[in-house]
C-alpha cells in the first residue's frame, strides 16, 4: 500500500562510505580514515538512539574487503577489536543492543570472542538494536539461506511450498530485525555494493557525496528529513497519478 512517510523510519541501514578518500584528500595514509570512521559511528548510533529510532544496521566490513591489501585488512580488524572493546561498556549502559550479521566463520577465535562477549552484554538491551555488518555480503548471505532450507527439506523437516518469503527472511543474517525502510549511502556513489540485496527489495534510498568521516548529525537529520518527505509506493501507483 502506498504511504506517506510522515514518520521516522524503524529501520536505518547506512553504507559507511569514503574513509579512504577522506584521508586522501588530506594527503595521510588510508587508516586516519578509518579511525575517524570509527568517530562518525559514534556519533551516528547516539544520534539514532536519541531520534527514537529502534533499528540501524550498519555496512562495517564486506566479503569482498578480503581483497584489500593485508596491512588494510589486519588494521580494520584490529580497529573493529579494540573499538568494541572500549565501547562494549558504554553501549551497554546506553541502552545498545549489539549484533553481528555475517559470516563468523572465517573469523579469529579472538574477534568472535569479543562478538559474543558484546552480544551477551548488550542481549536485553532495547533502545536500539544495532546490526553490524562484518564479513557481510548479500550474495553469501542468501546462498546461506538457500542451503539451509534445502537442507531441512532433504531432512524431511520442511515441504518446498514451505519455501515462502517469509520462511527465506528467517534464514537471514538479520532476522528478526525488519527490512529497512531507509538505506542511507556516503560517499556519492550510487550503489548497493551487495548489501542487503533481499531486504532492500522497498528501501528508499538516500545518496549524500559527503565522505562517511564528515558525516555527523546535521547530515544524518537532513537523510531522515528526505526520507519523511517521501511517497512510498510499494509497487503501486502514487496518489498523484490516481487523482490524474
């Protein structure tokens, strides 16, 4: 059904684009980048609690960001350690629910570690559920899906007309949070990079050219004030073109 929508989205999915463009522009090295990345989250997850927003999954690291160099990629593992250990505290008391969507098995024993460690901290929490996307991608993630349902149904545990939409959402990383209503991408390109490819099926989507590092509440309210002005159809005719 077609809606106005004259009210803050559930669900924000942002793609944290730019870090190293940041950093290049300012000539230093690409990890400056990232670490003021880790700056413009902060600011961004209170900003989210505090506009009353229940749900925001974040894109922190892709499947495809193995292929960076190895100094890249053992850097922004380290950060994503140490930052949620420093954090894990103050989320918590924030009322934060924290969330890991992706792949955990090729991870280090030490990072799942600190995964579930904040998993079981922040589990009762519920002003905000925050979903990270770590060694995410859309693709993997339904092939996942689809080997999982295949395998109950070769376990007599599910017929194939129980192979719903429904029944595929379930098997995702993130279920049981609903699908996003808005899905915000910095950096200027325009682009779902893998992310979310099932669940933004009705996403609005909001493309800024500010790098994700300079991206703080004023630019975070201008997304949710676009979204809120916004006619979501849901594949139907809008109500401009049913009055003629």
């Amino acid at each position: 059904m077609s809606k106005k929508t004259n009210g803050l989205p559930a669900h924000v999915a942002i793609i944290m684009d730019g870090n190293g463009r940041w950093a290049k522009r300012r000539a230093l090295p690409r990890y400056f980048g990232h670490r003021e990345g880790v700056k413009a989250l902060k600011t961004v997850v209170r900003y989210a609690a505090e506009r009353g927003i229940p749900t925001l999954t974040v894109y922190a690291f892709s499947t495809e960001n193995w292929r960076r160099p190895r100094e890249e990629v053992e850097f922004l593992l380290d950060l994503m350690f140490k930052t949620f250990v420093q954090e894990i505290e103050e989320l918590r008391q924030e009322g934060v629910r924290v969330r890991l969507v992706g792949d955990r098995t090729s991870l280090s024993d030490q990072i799942k570690a600190v995964w579930v460690k904040a998993e079981e901290l922040t589990a009762h929490n519920t002003r905000l559920t925050l979903n990270v996307a770590f060694n995410y991608g859309g693709r993997s993630e339904l092939t996942r899906a689809v080997r999982e349902l295949a395998s109950r149904v070769a376990r007599g545990e599910l017929t194939v007309e129980e192979i719903t939409e429904d029944a595929i959402s379930q098997e995702l990383y993130t279920w049981p949070s609903p699908d996003p209503d808005l899905i915000i991408r910095t950096g200027g390109e325009q682009r779902l990079s893998n992310f979310l490819l099932w669940q933004a099926a009705y996403s609005e989507l909001y493309v800024t050219d500010v790098l994700w590092p300079d991206f703080g509440e004023k630019e975070f309210e201008q997304a949710l004030q676009d979204y809120m002005g916004r006619e979501r159809r849901f594949g139907q005719v809008s109500a401009k073109e049913q009055n003629g």
